[in-house]
C-alpha cells in the first residue's frame, strides 16, 4: 500500500506541510479559474440555477452557512490555500475584494463552465472561461491603481495559479442529452482532440497575462458520480462512457502540458492527475474511512443522485463518512484526500513535480 494513499500517510504528509512547507514559503497571491469544483461563490452574485446557495450547503463550512462552494465545508482551493498558510480567496464579484483583500488573490471560478463557451448553456448567466480571463486583466488593472503596475506585475509573476476545466464539457455538453449537437458535430475522440486544442489556447493566454505557475488538474472519474449511478448504473458500477471519456482526455491534456512548457522553455504548468486521486478513495472507500463511494450524503432517489442538494433532501449525520457530497461533488475530507496528493503526491499524481516542491522552488527564486 502506498502510505501517501493511507490515512496514516495523510497525517505525515499534512504535519509536513504545516511543519515545514508553509514556514519556508512567501506569501503570495492565489489565483483560481474554473468550475463548480472550485468556486468560492460568484454564481452567488449571478442569476442562474448553477447556484450552492441553499441550506444544507456550507453545513460544516466555519460559519455553517451556504458561502456558493458546491461542498459541506471547504473546496479545494480553500485546502490549498490553508496548506500555505494564506487566507481563503474571495469571489472575484464579491463586494468585499477590495483594498488589501485584492492581494491575497481572486477566485474568478464559476460552477457550470467548460472549456468551451456552448458547455452549460442550460446555466444560462455563468462566467465562461474567456470572461474570467477577462476578468482576471480588469482585477491587474485595480491592483495597479492600488499598488502600481510593476509590484502588480511582481504580484501576478510570483502568484500560484489554480485551473480546473473539463468535466462539464463531458457532462453538461457532449453526454447532456442522446443526440447532442457536440455528439453528432464529433466522434468522442475527436472531441477531446477539439477540446484539448482549445484548452491550449487557455493555458497560452494565462501565461500572457504572467500567469508563471500554474496547477492544471484533470478530470476526475466523472463516470462515478451519484448523479450518473442513478441514471446508468445497475449494480453500483461507473458510467463506462464517461469513464472512456476522462481516459481519453487526461493523457492528451498531460501532453499538452508538457508540450506547453516545452515551447515556454520552463515548467510552468503542473498537471495533477485529479482521476487517479479520485480512483483511490472510490475503488477502496474503507480505506480512507468512509462507508460509500457511491452513494450522496445529500440528494434523493438511486444514490441520492437525482435533482439537487436541498433543504428536503435525504442528509448524511456525517459527512466524513461519505465521499460524495452531493449528486457530483465531493465533501470536505475527500477534498483533502486530493489536495494531499497535490501537495505531496509521487509522479503518479504529479507531473512534472508535486506543489510543495514547486512552491519552496518558487520560494527560493523571489
């Protein structure tokens, strides 16, 4: 058994952080573009269905209430963020990011995008990749009245760059419906060959913004998901096409981002491998101290995996026994799980290097 995986490991890895690693790092800037998996919020301040807003979301978040974050608790950036001893950041359209709180970072992640602007149109009103980039030049420009250009090049130079992207261009576009317009405009893996080509264009664009490290995690196992439980599984098995799809997609975007880095003549893009992360406490639950990785603490139906998480759902007394939180959504501890890995994981999860070892690489050179 590999002790990174094991809840022992988990305890070392975690007194190493805060031991050792987040000491020894400078502060910096953290910035977070994306999906549901990573917003802190924003879709709060936006109307749309894609919303965490709503009791019993944020039940074991610090103030118990619904902050937007599609978790029981914290997200992953929120982990991150506590790993390297910095405060959360705060939604991009929050009225609270100014003055000070604009240097600590900027979460422009918005639940329902993809890496495609046609992905979660059903949404309606989300912030689509190319606007929280947008977004993300507007934020350097009120940083610059505040501070100057140069300490806000400085700034975003030195910040740590979060992305997730891609399992709603799966989900919520090319298997939303039978006979989707994606589905008939491509074969699957030519899809994938079309998203990756635009996901290069994303990843090109962060890096001209100065966007100078930067975690690119793939996508998880999406086949495995409540919500797809109950709408194609028999027995408790994954969503084989799904599951075809994230097999597809990972390896192309790994290679992307060493072709990426290659072109740069540097390691800027970190790829994490958020599928095997996943596969570990899905395919062997017990052993990270849940009782199911199929089942939703908060849902209804097969898997508590049909509709929303709302106040009338079916609701787990304890969420640390659980690795889903909702119908798509991990909860706090299985959130953990995968920032552990991201922070400390081998090369089976990190490539070309773990985030410790790149944040106390990054250290040394500022």
């Amino acid at each position: 058994m590999d002790i990174n995986c094991s809840p022992l490991g988990f305890l070392i890895s975690l007194f190493f952080i805060v031991t050792f690693l987040a000491p020894q790092v400078k502060s910096r800037a953290f910035f977070v573009f994306g999906d549901s998996l990573v917003d802190n919020g924003n879709n709060d301040y936006l109307v749309t269905t894609a919303r965490a807003d709503n009791y019993p979301y944020g039940i074991d978040y610090p103030t118990r209430r619904p902050t937007g974050r599609f978790s029981n608790g914290l997200n992953i950036p929120d982990i991150i963020s506590e790993a390297i001893g910095m405060p959360s950041t705060l939604p991009y359209l929050s009225p609270h990011l100014t003055g000070e709180n604009l240097l600590v970072g900027a979460n422009f992640a918005s639940a329902g995008i993809g890496i495609l602007n046609d992905t979660g149109i059903q949404f309606v009103n989300i912030i689509r990749i190319s606007k929280q980039m947008e977004y993300f030049e507007q934020y350097q420009q009120r940083v610059s009245a505040l501070i100057g250009p140069e300490a806000t090049q400085q700034l975003v130079n030195q910040a740590l760059v979060l992305i997730t992207l891609g399992g709603n261009d799966f989900v919520n576009n090319y298997y939303l419906i039978p006979f989707s317009a994606r589905s008939r405009q491509f074969a699957l893996p030519d899809y994938v060959v079309y998203l990756i080509s635009e996901y290069g264009k994303i990843l090109r664009k962060l890096y001209e913004l100065g966007a100078r490290r930067v975690l690119v995690t793939g996508t998880g196992a999406m086949g495995c998901a409540p919500a797809e439980l109950a709408q194609h599984s028999r027995n408790g098995e994954c969503y084989g096409a799904l599951q075809t799809a994230a097999a597809l997609f990972n390896p192309r975007l790994a290679d992307l981002i060493a072709s990426v880095n290659a072109e740069i003549g540097q390691d800027v893009f970190v790829a994490a491998n958020a599928y095997q992360m996943n596969m570990d406490y899905l395919t062997n639950p017990e052993q990270f101290g849940f009782v199911t990785s199929k089942v939703a603490c908060c849902g209804q139906g097969p898997y508590n995996g049909i509709g929303l998480c709302t106040p009338i759902s079916n609701l787990c007394p304890n969420r640390d026994l659980y690795a889903f939180w909702d119908a798509f959504h991990p909860t706090e501890k299985a959130n953990r799980i995968i920032v552990n890995q991201i922070l400390t994981g081998s090369s089976k999860y990190m490539h070309p290097m773990n985030l410790s070892t790149a944040m106390l690489l990054d250290s040394s050179r500022i």
